[in-house]
C-alpha cells in the first residue's frame, strides 16, 4: 500500500486524560462514561472518536459509492454507534451500527449504495472480520 497521509495522535493519561494530535487541531480531556464506572461528563472519549472518524469515513465512501454508480447522494447522512463490552477472555470488544441516510433515494437503491460504501471505506476494511458491524440504511422522511 502506498501511504497518502497519516494522521498521528497522542494520549497521556488513558481514558481519564488528554489527546491531542501533532498538529494541534484535535485536543480534547478524555473521561471514561458513566456507563463504565466513570464520572463522564462533557470529555470525551474513545468510543465517541471512533465513532466520530468512522462516521465520517463511511459518509464519504457512500458519497464515492454514489458516483461511481451515477446517482446523486444527495442529503446523505451518517450516524455510527459504537458499544463496547467485555468479551469471554476478560478484555473488551467493539460493535459497530452504521446508520444510513439516503433520503433522495429509494430504500433499494439506497441500499446498494451502502454495501458498495461498506466495501471501499478504509474503516470498514480496517475492522471487517474484528469488529460486529452493522450497516443500517434508515428510512426517508414521509413527505407530509
């Protein structure tokens, strides 16, 4: 594979830390959720930034995935939902729902285009056979 970027990060502190990326234009305070046993609050932390970078990712990927098949994305959308829970070798482990929105397309075509964007997103290679994903295309609005 021939490397067109690569993104570096930095984390000091684990889960109740800071990150920030060699650039500077990512820094946040880390907190573990509530829901682990943590204080939560408004830090963030690493699911919410998988979930952020996967999102992002598979949104351009269908937005790829509609050119190629000669179809507007239109107002397409996003939404990645990452759980996290232990697994049976006393670590943790991902799941991943990836929430579709095509509203200008019909559900089949809609559908098409997010198995081809499943197929060519780089955080979907990254984690296919590792990580449950689901990939989900949400209905249209009704037109009242």
């Amino acid at each position: 594979m021939k490397i067109l970027y690569t993104a570096e990060a930095t984390a000091i502190g684990g889960r109740e830390g800071r990150v920030r990326s060699s650039d500077g234009a990512l820094d946040h305070d880390l907190a573990i959720p509530k829901e682990l046993g943590g204080p939560g609050g408004v830090a963030t932390n690493p699911e919410q930034l998988f979930a952020a970078g996967y999102a992002a990712c598979f949104e351009n990927a269908v937005r790829l995935a509609a050119r190629r098949n000669r179809t507007p994305a239109g107002q397409a959308s996003v939404t990645a939902r990452v759980g996290i829970g232990p697994n049976d070798s006393g670590g943790f482990e991902l799941a991943v729902e990836l929430h579709v929105r095509l509203p200008d397309l019909d559900r089949e075509l809609a559908e098409k285009i997010a198995a081809a964007a499943h197929q060519v997103c780089p955080y979907s290679n990254a984690v296919r056979g590792n990580v449950d994903v689901q990939v989900i295309v949400d209905p249209a609005p009704e037109v009242i």
